[in-house]
C-alpha cells in the first residue's frame, strides 16, 4: 500500500469510497450521488486551491483517501483547516485511516498551518477514537444540527494544534 497525491485518475475510486459513505452511512451528511466527473472536479479545485488530497492505493486500486480545505472563508482563520478521511468498505480496522491522517497531519504541518478541525457524527466511535489516537481533542457538540436517514444528528468537533506558536 501507498499513500500518493491523487490525480484525475483515481476519481472512480474516490467516487466509489464517497458514495459508499453516503448511501451506507452519517459520516456524509449528502443524500446525493457523484460520478468520476464530479471527484476529478473536486480534487482539481482541491488541489488548484493549494490543499491536498491524498490517496491510499494497494495493486493499483484506490483504497481511501483524505484531504483538507478551509475551516471558514475568512482572512482570520487561514491557518485553521476542516479534514475529512475515507477508508473504503472491506479496508476498514487495518491501520489505512490512521495512515492516511498521519500523512495528512504532516502535511498541514509541512503547511505551516496551526490547527486542524473534525467535525465528526456522533455514534462513529471508530473515528473519535482513531483522532483521539492522533491527538486530537473533542472541543464541541452540537446536537441536532444534521440529519439523515430520518434522524436529528449530533456533530463532534475535535481539533488538534499543529504548533505551539504563542501567536500567528
């Protein structure tokens, strides 16, 4: 296994790994579907936009991936980053999630960035404890902001610094 920046080339897999999510779980808070088309745009902007996206590939097979973008779109949080990380259905409770964050979690720091955010559904308790590993602390709850499958959602922000800069 490998963990790679992503190309137009890997956006099937990163379509099949997202609509997954969205059909299977709260971890995606879309009701709606993407094709290839739609992750090659997403990683594009992504990427033109200065964040990554990286893959994890195993026998040339997309295995999950993660990426990074803007927390809020103001001048006052651009060292403040939102993450999101995806392992595909079969891949789960081997270590790529962890993986996957770690490089990820280098990378922001190789950014020179100050704090990454999750914001995670409550009941996915594979990943609070796979960010609590990394360090990162619950900071927020906010119940009942999402909804999906018939349901009100509770959303957990965990957040870890990256530095320990006294001031930006």
């Amino acid at each position: 296994m490998i963990i790679r920046t992503a190309t137009a080339a890997d956006a099937q897999g990163l379509a099949e790994i997202y609509n997954h999510a969205v059909e299977n779980t709260v971890a995606i808070l879309n009701e709606t579907l993407v094709d290839a088309g739609n992750r090659a745009a997403w990683v594009a902007q992504r990427q033109g936009d200065g964040f990554p996206v990286l893959v994890a590939e195993e026998d040339g097979r997309v295995i999950g991936y993660a990426s990074y973008g803007p927390w809020r779109p103001f001048h006052g949080f651009r060292e403040t980053v939102e993450h999101s990380v995806y392992v595909r259905d079969g891949q789960r409770g081997k270590g790529l999630g962890r993986q996957l964050m770690q490089a990820l979690i280098d990378q922001a720091k190789s950014d020179g960035l100050h704090m990454m955010v999750a914001a995670v559904t409550a009941g996915n308790d594979a990943s609070i404890r796979l960010h609590e590993a990394l360090g990162f602390e619950v900071t927020a709850r906010m119940p009942q902001v999402g909804q999906k499958f018939g349901d009100w959602l509770e959303l957990i922000f965990l957040q870890l610094r990256l530095d320990d800069r006294p001031s930006p």
